[in-house]
C-alpha cells in the first residue's frame, strides 16, 4: 500500500516543481516594534506573482479588526511585444477598509517605437462608475 501512496506524492512534487518553473511568486512586507518589544506589522503587504502570461500584484492591510483585507490588485498582461512595440493590458482593482471590491479600472499602454529610436506612450484609462457614489 505504501507504494500506491508514494507514487501520487511523487506525481505531485513533479508537477509542482514544473508549476514553480512557469511561475514566481514574492512576499515581501515592512514591521516595526511596538512599544512593548514585539514585531507588528507596518504598511502594506506585497504579493507579487508574475508568469508568462503577465503579472499581479495585490498589496494587503491589516483591517481594524486585525485580518489582512486587500488595499489594491494590478493585473498586467503584455498582449503584443515586437520589433514595433509594446501593448500592455492593466486592470487596478481597489478595495474599502473593509475589503470590499470597488469598481474596477482598466488601463492600456501602447508604446510605439520610431524609425529614429524614439518612443510615443499613450494610455487609455478606462473607469466604472458606482451607482451612489459622490465623488
């Protein structure tokens, strides 16, 4: 039975390790010490997962009631990449204090390359608009 056991957990630390070949992933968070000597946490923190298909990086606060809610979340993906340029998708999701989503917005950067080795960027920013909500 053993051998039955020790063949899917091989299986599984196979895929994982050509999983963690496409992909990586970075944790990366600031802490202060309080008053009273211990570590606590201080500012954001950063999750930043990139693969071949783009990037995503979500920044994470401790709520008032002391769990990590989301601040925000960038996804980027690189839809053209050559010789002319570069075409870059971008949607920033932003979270209340509570970790409740807010509308989304949606971004694209083309930079375009010149003959003469000059770059024209133009971004198009693209926002929802919440019923109820003043700005």
């Amino acid at each position: 039975m053993k051998g039955f056991i020790l063949v899917p957990i091989v299986l599984a630390g196979a895929l994982a390790a050509a999983l963690s070949a496409q992909q990586q992933s970075t944790v990366s968070s600031t802490t202060a010490v309080d008053i009273n000597g211990h570590r606590i946490p201080d500012g954001p923190e950063t999750i930043r997962q990139t693969s071949p298909n783009g990037t995503e990086i979500t920044e994470k606060m401790q709520s008032i009631n002391g769990r990590m809610v989301p601040l925000e979340r960038v996804e980027e993906k690189v839809l053209r990449d050559d010789a002319s340029g570069r075409l870059v998708e971008r949607v920033i999701r932003r979270y209340d204090p509570q970790g409740n989503a807010l509308p989304p917005t949606k971004e694209t950067v083309d930079e375009q390359k010149k003959p003469d080795g000059s770059t024209t960027t133009q971004t198009t920013t693209y926002r929802a608009i919440s019923a109820g909500v003043c700005s």
